[in-house]
C-alpha cells in the first residue's frame, strides 16, 4: 500500500519524502519519479529517527505496520504496531504536521452476527480480536483515537483486503494468491472477505487526508467475496483448476491446530499454514464501504482487474509458475 501510495502522489506531481528502514528492500520505490521523492532511513521504534524525517512535512501518511499472522516473538507487533504509531504522532506533533491520514485495518472493526456487513459503528472490543496482529492494530487505533480527541488533527482509514502488484514480501494475501498458483491450495473452507485494488487504496487515503474528518475511520473497501468465488476468479485468470473440496471449518482447526504446534512450539519455525487464519476463517469478513463512497467519492474499480494484474506480476517475478 505504501508503494502504491507513493506512485499515486508522485504520479500528481507532489514532494513525498519516505521513512525506509535499513534493512528493508527498496525494489518497489527504486522505480519512483527521483525528482520527487526523497527517502530518509528511520524505523518506528526509534522516534529520535522519526522527528528527523518529518521536519518540514506538511502532511503524514502512516502506512507502516508488521502485518504478520505469525511471529517467533509477537512482542515485535507490538512494538512496532502500537509503541511506533505512539512514536510517529509524537514526532508528527513536534513537527507541526498539519494532519495525518493513519492507516487501520477492517480487522478491528466489529462484524455483526446475523451475517450483514459491518461498518464503522458496529460495536466491538479488543476480547473480539484474534491473534497477536488484530490485537496490536486494535491498540494502535485507539493511539490515534485518543491523540485525535486531543486535538491532533487525523483521520483513519480501514482498508479491507488489498489485492495487486508488486506485493513484495508478499503479505498474506498475497500469498494467497501465490499459493493458488503454485498449486498449494487443494482445498478450501467455506468463508468470506472483503476484496478492494490496491490502487483505490492509495487514492481513498488521499482523498481521506483531503475530505476526511478528523477522528473519523473510513473503510476502504469493495467486494464481498466467499473464498470459493475468490479461488473461481484466480481459476478464470490463471487458467489453473480452482480446488474442488471444501474442508469443515473443525478439520481445518484441529489439522492447523496441531501443525502450529510442532511447528511453532517443538520446533520453533513458522507453520506452512497460519492458525491464527484459520481461527479468523470461522467468520465471513463482509463490510460496508458506504461513508467513504459518500463522503470522500471513494472508487470501486473491478477486483477482476486488480487480480489479473496480482497473478502477472507474481509470474513475471518469479513467485509463481505460470
């Protein structure tokens, strides 16, 4: 999303300067316009690294997070997630940037349980969260809830489930995608998500730090989507076979279960399947994107299109056979 975010503001012409870590890959920002970008090396942790790269912003756009469903050590989430977003206020407020658009996620908003799509108002508490991720961006939010209601002027943005190009790492859903390709998804469990292109992503934050309210979330979202469907789209994309057995949601738990265990606690390695997933997978994930369509003319571009541009570019880049 950062990535995306960045091409789309340069793409407009602005000056954006971003934070990189030292160790992180600069593959995707390499190709950014050079006569308006600027990188500063920093990392969420360190705020005296913060303060320097935000001198002379006018505007913040955190984007940063340790999107990971598994850890060896979860403490790390935390840190990042709820201490950095605690640090990169701080620091945007010695600065004097004049708003930031933070970048939640739909995990920490409330699903309803007669199945209808939750929204920004749907009630829920951080008992509801599953896993070590949704509980530290649930914290992270209330950070920049509390620094809002204190008069620091942001506005947050959820996006649902991103899907396109040049997901590097790949994050989750990317390996979703990866997975379906290389043939590593043979069954599947019957549940739901919220689908959006990752190019309406940058451009709802935009809108966000220009229409939105300060203290107000807005889901960024677009399709709901059985995981059936999703897998039928990728088969119509790739031209591979969708699987064709769908697993009881207890199998899958109990199979997942017992594999994060050997994996996780005897052997001390990342599980080859995320239980914290599965456990989410018992909940369809279906949301409503209706105040950031109205209030901020969020667009909705077809997920066909945003899948067929994931599945080239994991080919062309050698994360998938095809």
């Amino acid at each position: 999303m950062g990535y995306h975010l960045a091409r789309l503001l340069t793409d407009r012409g602005e000056k954006v300067r971003l934070l990189v870590r030292s160790s992180s890959s600069r593959s995707n920002i390499n190709c950014l316009d050079t006569r308006l970008v600027e990188t500063v090396v920093g990392d969420l942790r360190d705020q005296a690294s913060l303060q320097n790269a935000l001198q002379g912003c006018d505007l913040l756009y955190h984007v940063a997070a340790d999107y990971r469903l598994w850890a060896k050590n979860p403490e790390e989430l935390y840190q990042s997630n709820v201490e950095g977003t605690r640090n990169i206020l701080d620091a945007a407020k010695i600065a004097k940037v004049r708003r930031t658009v933070y970048t939640s996620t739909v995990g920490v908003i409330g699903i309803p349980h007669d199945g209808s799509p939750g929204d920004e108002n749907t009630p829920v508490s951080e008992i509801d969260m599953i896993g070590n991720y949704k509980h530290s961006k649930f914290q992270a939010e209330q950070v920049a809830v509390d620094y809002a209601r204190n008069g620091m002027d942001i506005v947050i943005v959820n996006p649902s489930t991103p899907v396109g190009e040049n997901d590097v790492k790949p994050t989750p859903t990317g390996k979703i995608i990866v997975d379906f390709l290389n043939g590593k998804l043979p069954a599947f469990v019957d549940t739901g998500l919220n689908l959006v292109d990752v190019h309406d992503v940058a451009e709802g934050m935009r809108l966000a730090a220009m229409k939105g309210v300060s203290g107000q979330r807005y889901i960024l979202g677009n399709k709901n989507i059985s995981l059936k469907e999703m897998l039928t789209m990728l088969s119509n994309i790739s031209g591979q076979k969708p699987p064709s057995i769908r697993i009881p949601y207890s199998v899958a738990w109990m199979t997942v279960g017992i594999e994060n265990i050997i994996y996780d606690r005897l052997l001390g390695k990342e599980p080859p399947h995320s239980f914290e997933a599965v456990k989410m997978a018992k909940h369809k994930m279906y949301f409503s994107s209706d105040r950031a369509r109205n209030e901020l003319n969020f667009p909705c571009s077809p997920i066909e299109t945003a899948l067929e541009r994931a599945v080239r570019w994991f080919r062309e880049n050698g994360y998938a056979k095809g």
